[in-house]
C-alpha cells in the first residue's frame, strides 16, 4: 500500500445538463480525485480549503473513504469555491455561469506531516504556483509527481505552469490544451515536445475519444467505453486522475506496462463517473461493479492477430 | 483465397490540402477499396464506369495489382467523374468545390460472370439503387455484403438506402452520418437502431478517433494510429472497407473476433493511405510495412491486466 497526496479544490458544484439540474452538490478536483483512488489500496490525504458553508456531511462523504483530511483548512466564516455550469445538448462543450473563487483565492496548501514522504502526489488542477508550493514542501522527492491543469492557466500563468511541469513526471491535459501549449496540431508531435519541457510521462485526455499515455518513443491508447447514457461528464477527468494515480500508488510499480493499466483504470472509472449527477456515482460504486467493467475494456480492445 | 467484388468509383480527383495540391489524379473509392484489398490473397474485381479521357496509366496500376477489369467500362467519348476538393487546416473538415458526375451518371453495373458467386461484395458509395442492382445479380446469397454509404444518401435517397441496407451485412458509416441515420445522439443506441434496420454488423468510423464495431450486445474499438503527420485523408475511408473486406474474403471467417482482426487491418492500412497524396502511398506499400505497423497497434492497444 503506497501513500497518495492529493491536492485540489473541494467545492460546490451546480450543474445543468439535457437531462436535469441539480442545487449546489459536493465536487471539485480533489473530491472527484480522492473518490476514485479509495477504489485502490492507498493511504491518501486531500490538501484543500473549503469553507464553513460546506456541510459536514460532504466532509464526511470523503472521510468513509478513509481519506485524512488533517490538511483540508476549514476557513472561519469563509465561503467554499463555487462552479456553476450548462452543458450543451451534445456534453461536450459547456459554458461556465459562475466562477466564485471564495476561499481559494488565498489559498495556502500545507502538506500533512504525514505525507510529506507520500509516493505519489497527484496535483488537481489549481493555479502553477500553489502545485508547486506543494512539490516544494515534500522531504524527499515523490517517486511519482502527476499534474492535470488546463487552458486557463496557459493563458494566464504561462511562465509560472512552464516552472512547475519541470519539476512533474506525469502531466494530464486535454487534445486542445496540448496543442495550445506547443503550437502543434499533431498530437504526436505535440507530445515530444511536451517531453522536452519536463514530464517523462504525458496523458493526452480526449473525452469521449479516450485518452493516449506517451512516454519516449511509445504511445498507448485507451478508448472511452460506448454508453448509452452519458449523464453528467462534470469531474470525469479528476475520476480519470484519481484512478490512474490511485492505481499507480497501490501497485507501487512504475513501468511502462504498469502505466498502460493505470490508463484502463483511470478510464474505466470515469465511465462510471459520468453515469449520474456530480460524485453520486462514484459516492456508491461498488468493487464488482468495477472489475466487472474491465471485463468490458477487455473485449473492447483486444484483438488476436497473428503476427509476422 | 476467397473471391471479392469490388463496387464503386474509379475517377478523377483533384485534392488540396494545407500541405500542397495535386493537378487531376487517380481517385474513387473502388479504387481506394481495391489498392487495400490487393494486400491479401483475395481475387478480386471492379465493376465501375470511367470516361475515354482516364489516363491507360491509371487502369494499370488496378491491373498490376491482379484486380480483374473486366467489367470496368469505359464509356466511349466519355468523361470520368471528377471531385474537387479542398481540406481546412485541422484536416478534419474539406469544402467540396467541384462534382461532375459525368458517365457517372447513367452507370449500370454489370457483375462479370466470374464473380456472380463471390464470397464478399464490397459496395462502395454510389447511389443506393445502384448498390442494390449488384446484389440483384448475384448468383447466389454472398457470405458477406459490406455496404459504404454517406449523408448524401440519407439527405436525397433515403427510401432507397433504407431498402438495400436490409439486404446487406455490415454498414460502414461515420459517426455523424450514424447520428443522422437513427436520430439517436449516443452511439450505442444508434447501433442498435441499425441493427434492426438489416445489417447485424455495423462500422462506425470516427476517422482520427477510430473505429467501432457492433454486433448484437458487443463492441469492438479500433483506434487510429497517432501520426506525425496526416497529407491528406481522401480515401481513408475507403482504404479502410478495403482492408476490412479483403482482409475477410482472404482468410474467409466470418466469426466476430476474426472481425475484429479485419477492423485493425483496415485501421491499419489506412493510416498509411493518408500519409501520401491520393493513392500513391497505397501503390507503393509493401507487405512488411503493413505487418511492422500491424506491431505498433497491437502495442497501441494491448495491455495485460490481470481479471478477477
């Protein structure tokens, strides 16, 4: 069992799809993160602040899922970070109506005691400076540092993100994001340059498309799984990081072939993730339920071609 | 070796992409479709229509390929159809700026003796009318009817699509053209709507983002293979039924995991088809590219996780 640090906002989410709306439900990075790497045989801590609005049963959603919560601050009189949000007809775009930062606009992240030698830290999306605060205060260096962020902070903290993905194994952005960041419409191309930038390691998430892992030379694809139903794909990409890196720190194992599985898991989670509102899904998922889901990944992807 | 009837385009095409233009060059999916299927050992034949104005060049690059021409006509006087076409930058969307039909227009396929008991018939897209005169003539119920259609059919003759896909075995389609087809947004469920209109297998294809197969509750997924660079996509699709059915009609099994071997062959084959302009890529390939590639998918897609 490996010791995973999580660091991102625990927030209220409101959200509207095609299929309904909700009222200001349980999400953020770090939530979706930590829900789904409680799948794995991981001790994880969650670094975020929240405020005294957030109820305690949300708090205590994440804490039946043996996750310390020592680090997450509770900031006196403080208002949580708030997301509001209208997906379009097709889920795969979506317009943000309201963005309240609250208390994460002074947010300091303090690395527990108990973590500061954590295997894996799995850094959510936040701004450049404050991930790297976290690196900077582990005692020893991860054995594995994985960073997801996005097309904001590249618009508006380029130098700062430039810094911290130096410092970073693994870093998980979007097909768009990793064109933006290197002015290169090829994804393959796009990726080695990425590579030159810092992290070894570099998963492309395509949303519905899947998501590719690059790593040298070597490519690895890992599809979505075909749904019926896709109800809310709010935190899909968090339940993604969580179950890859969750996955990583449970089997302590940092190969290659070991990263291809972590791609399966983490996309095999979020398959569940998007089933219903928010973390609803993940809240309820059962361990059968996961590994029968394999089982579809497995038929879904592997052929048997002789090969010359 | 299994036998293979080829229906569809030959003609001319004039291509621009952001990587350079091309003067009028060999096209059509017929053309497309036989190139891929000369890589396995099928014998196979193309029933079209050509002007006089086709360069003798053009047909022998099919006939050094083995592809019986017989019932290939060339109408005297005539003009070959000729598509003009130029591809955006991100390649994935091209504006049509010139079809002429020409002797197109009053073609009547006529299936050559030799092949009236063919094992796989390849309907390439054509009017919907027209792909169901071949079956029409057959002598006898074809193991496998694969039929390529587009939105053009749905838009202008969808009566007549409607009525030759209940004669037909596997419907290759995109994703959007699935979603017209079925008023159906997930694929999943589109796949089911046409599961019940006639074929009992059905391609989606999602050009950069893969391939799916269904048939009855399974899926299979082939992705494409990530490249540096992409020249030019006409005819991917084509390239892509080429492979799928050659690679069928050779090693003549019709089981659901020899399927799946026949969508990583056509994905395969088509990743090389757009690295060239038009076929020239196609003309040149040999069988141990196309086995060395074959590797990189299997490494692409292949993982071993241990199931419960």
């Amino acid at each position: 069992m490996g010791k995973l640090l999580i660091v991102g906002t625990v927030a209220f989410d409101e959200i509207e799809t095609p299929f309904g709306k909700t009222d200001k439900i349980l999400g953020g990075a770090a939530t979706f993160i930590g829900l789904a790497a409680s799948q794995y045989n991981v001790e994880s801590a969650i670094v975020s602040v929240v405020g005294e609005d957030l109820p305690q049963a949300y708090l205590d959603v994440l804490k039946a899922k043996n996750i310390d919560l020592t680090s997450l601050e509770i900031v006196k009189g403080g208002k949580t970070f708030y997301w509001k949000g209208k997906y379009h007809n097709d889920l795969n775009s979506r317009d943000t109506l309201v963005t309240e930062l609250n208390t994460l606009a002074d947010f300091n992240p303090v690395v527990p005691e108990g973590f500061k030698d954590a295997d894996v830290v799995m850094l959510g999306n936040l701004h450049p400076s404050t991930q790297l605060s976290v690196i900077n205060q582990m005692k020893e260096r991860p054995k594995l540092i994985v960073l997801d962020t996005m097309n904001f902070w590249m618009d508006n903290a380029l130098p700062e993100l430039t810094e911290v993905i130096k410092h970073i194994d693994v870093l998980t952005i979007n097909d768009e994001e990793a064109r933006q960041l290197t002015k290169e419409y090829s994804l393959v191309k796009a990726a080695k340059v990425i590579q030159e930038m810092g992290p070894k390691y570099l998963v492309i998430k395509k949303g519905e498309h899947g998501a590719l892992l690059f790593h040298e030379g070597k490519i690895f694809f890992a599809p979505a799984l075909p749904l019926e139903e896709v109800f809310d794909p709010t935190g899909a990409g968090d339940t993604f990081a969580g179950g890859f890196s969750g996955y990583l720190a449970a089997t302590e194992n940092l190969s290659f072939n070991n990263m291809k599985n972590a791609v399966i898991h983490g996309s095999n989670l979020a398959s569940f993730s998007v089933e219903k509102f928010g973390t609803e899904r993940m809240q309820e998922l059962k361990k059968d339920e996961v590994n029968k889901r394999l089982h579809q990944f497995k038929a879904l992807t592997q052929f048997d071609i002789e090969l010359q």
